[in-house]
C-alpha cells in the first residue's frame, strides 16, 4: 500500500475507475446474452422507477437468449414495456407470466460502432485517471512536510501507479473489443 495520503486517496479512485469500466463494459452487448445487458433497464411499478433486477430473476437458458421472470405476474406489462423502451435491440416475446428476451447476432456495421463506442469510454476513463493523477500530484507537491527526494519519490510512484491502470483498462478494452469482433 502506498505510504502518502495523497498515493493512497489516489490508488482508490484508480480502482473505482476500474470498477466503474467493468460494469460499462458488461453492459455493452456483444451479440450474447448476459444479465448485464438488463441493468440500466428501469420499470416504472406502480409510479416509482425500479431497476428490473428487483421485480424478477434473469437468467441466460441459451447463449442468445435472456428469460425474465417477474416475482409479480401483474408487471409484466410494464417490465415488457421498459425493456421496449430502453430499446436494447432485443427481440421481446411474452409467455405469460415469463418475458423471453432474444439477442440477435450483431451485423458488421453494428460492431465496429460498438468498438468505436468502447474507444470513447476507453478514452473517458484514461481522463479520469489522469485527473486523479493530477489530484494527488496537487496533494502530493502542496505536503511542505515532505522532503524534496520524498517528494519526487513519491510522485515516482504515482506515475508508476497510473501507468499500471491505465494497461489495465486497456487490457480489458482490449479483451472486449475482441469479444465484440467475435461472431
């Protein structure tokens, strides 16, 4: 663990940002089925937004197909209705009380505006890790406390610091833009 307020006020948020860029990531479809594809969805159930994953059980039966299945038969309109709304580009069918949610294969064009959307938030996520970078450059140079040599030293480290989750963000970039290349 780093040794000065600022590094280790620095190393949270870089792990936040990291976090924060999985869950983005899951989020993003990749012409298979996942949950995650689900969780930006919110229902309006008798007059209060929820999110989908507290009215009902998602599961993935099949790589290209998601099943919701309310705990409540009465919202299944309106979770029906969210999902249209939200439009995810599924295909929505209805079977009584469970919503059958099929993923269709992503064309070619559709893919590489995909990859150009993870370029953006991968770019998003690069500046938010500088600017935490700068934060504790700022913490780090205004400590009066701290030795010249401490200081470089440390600043050192947060350069290092920075460096590895910026790869890191890369690499999951990386891994999903492969995933999104993929048929």
């Amino acid at each position: 663990m780093p040794d000065h307020a600022g590094l280790r006020g620095a190393e949270e948020k870089m792990t936040h940002t990291i976090e924060y860029f999985q869950r983005e990531l899951q989020g993003m479809r990749a012409g298979r089925a996942h949950p995650a594809l689900l969780d930006k969805v919110s229902v309006d159930y008798y007059g209060t937004a929820t999110p989908l994953a507290h009215l009902g059980q998602v599961s993935v039966p099949e790589p290209r197909l998601l099943v919701v299945q309310p705990f409540d038969k009465g919202a299944v309109p309106a979770i029906e209705k969210a999902i249209q709304k939200a439009d995810l580009g599924l295909g929505i069918r209805v079977d009584g009380a469970i919503i059958r949610l099929s993923v269709p294969p992503l064309t070619e064009e559709r893919r590489r505006d995909l990859v150009r959307q993870l370029k953006r938030r991968l770019e998003d996520e690069r500046v938010s890790l500088r600017n935490v970078r700068r934060e504790a450059q700022d913490t780090i140079k205004a400590d009066k406390a701290l030795p010249e040599d401490e200081g470089r030293r440390l600043l050192d480290q947060l350069q290092k610091l920075t460096d590895r989750y910026v790869r890191e963000l890369e690499e999951l970039a990386s891994a999903k833009e492969h995933d999104l290349l993929t048929p």
